[in-house]
C-alpha cells in the first residue's frame, strides 16, 4: 500500500505571488481548513515544500 499524506491550507494565497494559488490549486487545495489526502510521491513533496509555510501537513 502507498503511503499518505494529508494537507490542509491553513493560510490564504490571496496577496501573495501567483505562483502559490498555483501550486495549492495543483495540490487540489482551494479554501481555507481543506484537507487532501494525496499519494506521498517526490513531486508532491516538493510541491508541499513550495507552499510550507501556507500548509500543514500529517503523515
């Protein structure tokens, strides 16, 4: 079974560069306390990496 990882926006992309709607958009996050469950994979880490300061994430 692959592993998970849920997150979950906890701070609003609204006045921020473009570039981090973006990302949380590829993320399938769209508004505040949404919580994914996504397939830990490289690329979604790093996607997560990106908007750290934005997310929380569990494992």
């Amino acid at each position: 079974m692959a592993t998970e990882v849920k997150v979950t926006l906890k701070k609003s992309p609204i006045g921020r560069k473009a570039y981090f709607g973006k990302v949380l958009k590829g993320l399938g996050l769209r508004r505040l306390h949404q919580t994914v469950t996504l397939t830990d994979t490289p690329e979604i880490r790093g996607m997560i990496r990106k908007v750290e300061h934005m997310v929380a994430v569990e494992d």
